[in-house]
C-alpha cells in the first residue's frame, strides 16, 4: 500500500511539477472556467434560440444571427483592445489603455485586478491588487463571456427593428465606448471602484447598462424607421 501510495504521477503532485506554478489551485481555475461556460450557455445557444423562438417567422433568422454574431464580434474585440479598456492601466478616471491581451507571457502569468493600485494621498495604498489563484487567460475569458451577454441583452430591445448590417457596426462600437467605460469604472479600479462602489453581480456594468442602452436604441431606431 504505501509503495502505491507514492506512485502518482508527477504531473499530479501539487506543486511538484515544473509545469505547474506554486500559486496555480486547480480547483480555482476549474470553477473560474466552469462559471465562463455556465455565463456563456446563456448567450449562445440560449439566447441565440430564444431570440430566433419570439419574433415573426420571417425575423427568426436575422434576430438568432443578431445573439451568435454579438458574442463572436465581442470575443474578437475583447482580446485585441477592449479587455485592457476594462481591466488595464488607467489612461483616464472611467477608462483603461486600450491593448491586446494575447500574448503568452500575459496569459499565462497569475491574475492581478484592478492593474491600477489605488494609493492615498500619503502614498500608502488604499486598494490592494487582487490576486486569485488561476492564470490571465481565465480571467480574460471569464469577463469576456459577460461582456457578450451584456451585448447580447441590448439586442433584445431591437429585434425586429434593426438591421443585420447595421448591428454588424453598432456591436464593436457599444462596446469599446461604452461597455469598457462601466466596467473599468466599477470593476477596472476607476473611479467607482475607488469611491466604494461594489457590483458584485453585474448589475450596473451589465443590466442596468444593458438595458438604458437597449430602451435609448430602441427609441432612435424607432424614430429613424418611422
């Protein structure tokens, strides 16, 4: 039994691998990962399907296209410029550097948030950086999938009204102009997040901002339609 004991691989050995960092916890990284499929499950297929179920026959396909094209655009955006607008350096009080995150030695480096340490005016630090237990790249993926659902939740309020093409320009522009602004701003360590403001949940970065978006959208659509 003992000689059994001590035949596990080495590659499942806690922090006995060279390719495991001392801060990596798997279970972390695994429910990190886990909770990103749960948040994106519900953009696609689920509300790719219910877009394309509620609308008239000859909508289906242009408002399901409408959900599928957002989280696809968004992944696209979020890894080249937008996530750094939300969790980088500060270039101004509610918004980040813009940069890709994409490189190796980023993703695969331990997660630090905000990357903008808070100091008072003694110099001593008012919020520390965060750093959990799993790699940048599921950090990057995890805020990802939220920022497509939260795109993807505007398009609610402009099925049937808007068309393909134009929703085609309108997704990178909300979120490199707006979404990023929120996020950085609560999450990012912009100035919210320095005041104290929490949003645990998302209900300020994602629901409220979703939906003044999706009732102004809907408005102006209207108006230019009718």
């Amino acid at each position: 039994m003992a000689a059994n004991a001590t035949a596990v691989p080495q590659a499942y050995q806690a922090y006995t691998s060279a390719a495991v960092p001392d801060w990596l916890n798997k279970g972390d990284n695994a429910w990190q990962m886990t909770s990103a499929t749960l948040v994106g499950l519900q953009s696609v297929p689920g509300l790719v399907i219910l877009y394309g179920s509620i609308v008239k026959k000859k909508w289906a396909v242009n408002s399901a296209f409408m959900a599928l094209y957002a989280f696809a655009a968004v992944v696209i955006c979020w890894v080249i410029w937008a996530y750094k607008m939300s969790f980088g350096e500060k270039l101004l009080p509610f918004w980040g550097k813009a940069g890709p995150a994409l490189g190796q030695k980023f993703l695969i480096k331990q997660a630090a948030l905000p990357a903008t340490v808070h100091h008072f005016h003694n110099g001593t630090v008012e919020t520390a950086m965060a750093t959990p237990y799993y790699p940048m790249a599921s950090m990057v993926w995890f805020q990802c999938v939220f920022a497509a659902i939260t795109v993807i939740l505007l398009a609610g309020s402009l099925l049937g009204r808007m068309n393909i093409k134009a929703w085609m320009m309108f997704v990178p522009l909300w979120l490199t102009f707006s979404y990023t602004v929120g996020a950085f701003s609560l999450w990012g360590g912009g100035f919210l997040f320095h005041w104290g403001v929490i949003d645990y949940s998302g209900g300020y970065v994602i629901h409220l901002s979703s939906g003044i978006a999706g009732i102004t959208a809907a408005y102006w659509v209207s108006a230019l339609v009718f």
